[in-house]
C-alpha cells in the first residue's frame, strides 16, 4: 500500500503538474485567464446597462460618415414604441436626460432615443450637401424599430423634422412638435393633407411660435394641441409635469 501511495504521488503527470506550477509561465497564463473572466463579465454588465442603464452614458452610431451622439434608455421588456427626441439650438440630448423626459419614456414601456443633432454636443457634422430629411430617415433606420416611432422636435430640430414628416411620412407612427421653426417652408394646405398622428405642443408667453402652431399645425386632421400656460419657447422646461402627462397621453392613443 505504501509503494502504491509513492508511486501514484510520484507519477509523472502530477509531477510535471506541481512542477510548472512554480514555473514564470503558469502566473503568467493565469493572469491573463483571470484578466479575459473578468472582461467578459464587465462585457456582458456594460452590455445589460446600455439597454436597461441610463447611467451608461453616451453611445456612438455612424451615419454617412459622421459620429452621432445619443442616449438609449430602453426598458427590460420590449419597448411598446421608440420615441427619438431632438432638440433646440441652446439644448442637446441632456437636456431630456435632466428633465426626466428619457426615464419617464423608460419606466412607462418606451424606449427613448434622444441624440445631438449634427454639430451639436458630442456629435460631428454631417457635409451641407447632405439633406437633413435623409439624414434623419438614415438615424431612424439604423435601429430596429418594431413599430413606426414617435419624434419629439423642438424649435430648430424642425429643420429636420418637418421636411422629413412630408418626405417620409410613411415611416412615422406619430410626431410631436415643440413650437418649431419651418412650419413655414410649407403651405397650409399641405398639413390639411398629413395623414399623422400630431401632437403640438407650445408655450403661451412663445409670442413668435405660437401664431404659427395655432395656424399651420391646427390643420392637420386629428392634431391635438396642448398650450402650456405661462411657458415660453422651450416651454417643457417652464412645466415638465404637463409636458410628461401630455406626451403620456398621446403615446397611450397610438
């Protein structure tokens, strides 16, 4: 029994085992094993948090050649619609992160697309040749859109937004102007014609816009239109409580 216990403990192959234990190259081999079982565990955790965490942070996606910026709020089951939100001159995709507008979206079933528009915030611009409509079709493509989404265009985002509900109506399942500018490029009578789901939405004190959302926008058939009182241009700002429950309502009517 002794000779037998010698002879399994001395066999070679535990032998040559204990031996390259002590050796440089199995701390070697085991430092980077250890370091690859702790990438892929931080990979699949970022993973999970770009889909389900708003505090990821910023994510990048390439349309013709330029880098945009945007946040993705998307909730743990799948999202009823994508709403993208645009955004004013003076503002960026922040400024629904810290108005609550992307959780809000997140937590109510949605998932929230909100990004810098060319040359703004963290993103590059796209060549001047390059129409605005397309560029916007060309980000709306790039997810997987389940449903026709939603947008959210605020003030200067209508150089974009309103071209392309009269390009690319097909492609939408509602749009939400915040008092935008371009509403005059086209005539009245071609917003009597928008087959749409619209929700219009301005400030009562926004003296410059407001003629032009009662005007043009109120021609849309089927077009609901919210004032909020005492607000101005960005009248989200002045009463996100009304925004939210507004915005809410007309998603819920999809």
């Amino acid at each position: 029994k002794q000779w037998y216990q010698r002879r399994v403990r001395g066999s070679v192959p535990e032998m040559q085992i204990s031996n390259f234990r002590k050796t440089p190259l199995f701390y070697v081999l085991l430092f980077f094993a250890c370091g690859f079982i702790i990438m892929a565990f931080q990979s699949s955790i970022s993973e999970e948090s770009s889909l389900h965490d708003p505090s990821f942070g910023t994510l990048h996606v390439d349309i013709n050649g330029s880098k945009i910026a945007l946040y993705n709020y998307k909730p743990k089951h799948t999202p009823k619609r994508t709403v993208f939100l645009l955004h004013g001159m003076k503002y960026s995709k922040e400024t629904w992160r810290s108005l609550g507008t992307l959780e809000t979206l997140r937590d109510r079933g949605y998932r929230a697309i909100a990004l810098d528009l060319p040359g703004y915030g963290g993103s590059s611009a796209i060549h001047k040749d390059f129409p605005r409509q397309l560029f916007l079709k060309e980000f709306i493509e790039f997810f997987d859109n389940r449903s026709p989404p939603v947008i959210i265009s605020p003030s200067m985002s209508g150089e974009y937004a309103v071209p392309f509900i009269f390009t690319y109506p097909h492609l939408l399942g509602g749009w939400v102007p915040v008092s935008p500018v371009s509403l005059n490029t086209h005539h009245p009578s071609e917003y009597s014609k928008l087959s749409l789901p619209v929700l219009a939405v301005y400030g009562e004190n926004d003296a410059q816009f407001r003629p032009k959302v009662e005007d043009l926008l109120s021609k849309v058939p089927g077009a609901k239109l919210v004032m909020i009182p005492a607000a101005n241009h960005p009248c989200y700002l002045d009463n996100p409580t009304l925004w939210h429950s507004s915005l809410l309502d007309f998603l819920s009517t999809l």
